[in-house]
C-alpha cells in the first residue's frame, strides 16, 4: 500500500492555498479519485496548475480532459 511505499507521499488534508497550489505544481501525478457530482474544483485546481492528472474514469473526468488522457479504473485488485 502507499503508505509502506517510500516513494509516496501521504500527506493528509492541506488546505493553505500557497502549499496546495506548491503541491499541485511540484507532484508527479495527481491521483483525483471523485466519482460522485460534476467537475470537481480540485481537478480544476490541479490542471490549472499543470499537474499530470490521473483521475477515476467516469464520465464528467473524460469530457474535461478528453479521451486520450490517462485514466484508472476501480477493481477489486
């Protein structure tokens, strides 16, 4: 799991705009797991900073970041 994994960063909830928009424009990839609503402002918020977004494949993700992105999709795995 991510949390035994050195490379990943667990940082928990960041909520000071400067060091969320750091963390957005310095990640590797941003991970957006949302599966519920619209557009989620923390996509938005990651794309508007440049980070490579990854997020769930559900409908409202593909039709912001278009189809050739990459997505993830759940499994049991």
């Amino acid at each position: 799991f991510a949390e035994n994994d050195d490379k990943v960063r667990c940082v928990g909830g960041v909520y000071e705009p400067d060091a969320l928009n750091g963390l957005y424009r310095n990640c590797c990839v941003y991970l957006h797991a949302h599966e519920v609503g619209g557009t989620n402002p923390s996509l938005l918020r990651a794309m508007g900073a440049g980070a490579a977004c990854l997020p769930l494949r559900v409908p409202f993700h593909t039709e912001v970041l278009g189809p050739e992105n990459p997505y993830f999709d759940k499994s049991e795995e």
